[in-house]
C-alpha cells in the first residue's frame, strides 16, 4: 500500500490544499492519504487563527469525499506544548505501516524551498519518498539549490507525465526519491482567504462550500462576516 502525509496549518483548507492531494493521489497511485492539522507549526507560530478544533473541522469538511483522504490527528497538540516536527510524525507513521508499505510526504513548492530550515532536515529527507507540487509564484527549478547540507540530488528518468524525478542521497547513501509535480497552478493560499473574507469579495474560487459556510457559522477570521 502507498501511504502520504499531508500536513499543514489548513487555516483555513482552500482548493489549492484539495488539487494538490488529488494530484498527488493520481499522479503516484496513492492509496491513503493522511491529512494532518499541525499544531503549531515550528516555522509558523504566528500566523495561525483558528483554533485546532475549528481548523480540524474544516479540514475534514475540506476532504470530504476526497477519494484516499483520511482525516489524521498525528499531528494534533501534545499533552507536553512541544512542536510537531515532520520527522517524528513520519516516524510514528512509519511503525504503524505493514512491510511493503511506501510512505511519502506530501508538501507544496514554497513548503519544500524551506526544506533546510526544518527540523533534522537531512534526515528528513531520506526518511520516505517526498512529492512536490508546484504553486504559482514559487520556482520548483530551484528544488535541488533548496537541499540542506549532507543531500545530493540526481536526476532520473521519469515514466511520469509532467513529474521530474531526482534521486536524492543522503548520510550513510541512504537513497530516497523526490517527486516534482509540475503541472500544478492552483492560485489559492490561506492568506488569500483569509484577506478576502475580511474585504468581504468573493471567496467560491478559493474555498469549498461547506467550509466558507462553517467559516461564517463559526464567525471566523473577521467579526463582522455573516
Ligand atoms: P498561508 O497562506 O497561511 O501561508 P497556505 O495556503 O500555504 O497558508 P498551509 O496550510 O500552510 O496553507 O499549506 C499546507 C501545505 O499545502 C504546504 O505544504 C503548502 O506548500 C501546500 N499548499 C498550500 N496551498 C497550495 C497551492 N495553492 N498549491 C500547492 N501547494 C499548496
């Protein structure tokens, strides 16, 4: 079985978080996917403002019907505070798979240009398979020039239809493979969201209906929308 972690803030989950897991799910034969709201987000301790409860529903509003999505709380708050790191929640995951099981990670572009400011970050990088999905503004050409120190790269020849392969080496040789999805250009990000309910435009483009409505029951990133 594949098996993929989606984590994110999801504050509030838009369409871009949805395409990006389809894609993914299409692209590399998924069979689950876990959908995980983080926390708190070690890199983004500001910037989240609903509560994990409220992002929790949301998120599962989100992904309702989404084929191999499944709701995960692997990276709800812990009882000690502390921040969810990547590599732990893909290392509980990993015990949990059955031999011959894949694990991937899935993240979007501007995510993965971060990937040497996170936590153990060459490690990470060659604990599981990761997949990256391109967003408009951020340039996956500079995938490789994001590694940390102590990861290789090499390009491999990809069966995939608009997906660039490298394979990545690591401490000790350990190989893992990176996935980059090309083709995706979905023009939403939570901060876009979060600005349009607070001028009041339009938000059918960016949100599905269940979660503008759960926002607006719940009165949540502006007082006055209704
Ligand atoms: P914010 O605008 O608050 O920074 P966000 O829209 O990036 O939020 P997150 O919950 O932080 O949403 O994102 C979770 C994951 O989804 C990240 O890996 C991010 O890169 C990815 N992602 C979010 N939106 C897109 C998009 N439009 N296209 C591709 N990947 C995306």
């Amino acid at each position: 079985m594949r098996v993929a972690l989606f984590g994110g803030t999801f504050d509030p989950p838009h369409r871009g978080h949805v395409a990006l897991v389809r894609l993914a799910r299409e692209r590399l034969s998924l069979d689950r996917i876990l959908v995980a709201p983080v926390a708190a987000q070690p890199l983004k301790q500001d910037a989240s403002s609903a509560s994990f409860a409220d992002r929790l529903a949301m998120t599962r509003l989100a992904f309702a019907g989404e084929r191999a999505a499944e709701i995960s709380l692997l990276d709800a708050p812990r009882s000690d505070k502390a921040s969810n790191y990547t590599i732990d929640t893909l290392a509980t995951l990993q015990r949990q798979l059955s031999p011959g099981d894949a694990l991937y990670c899935i993240l979007g572009a501007d995510s993965f240009l971060t990937i040497a400011k996170w936590h153990r970050s060459a490690e990470l990088l060659t604990t599981c398979d990761f997949i990256v999905g391109a967003r408009p503004g951020f340039d996956l050409g500079c995938a490789e020039a994001a590694l940390p120190d102590g990861v290789s790269a090499k390009p491999l020849h990809s069966a995939l239809h608009n997906t660039q392969l490298l394979e990545l080496t690591g401490e000790r040789g350990k190989k893992t493979r990176l996935y980059l999805l090309t083709d995706l250009a979905e023009h939403a990000s939570a901060t876009q969201v979060r600005a349009a309910l607070r001028g009041e435009t339009g938000t059918e483009r960016l949100l599905s209906p269940a979660v503008e409505q759960y926002i607006r029951a719940h009165h949540l990133y502006t007082a006055s929308i209704e």
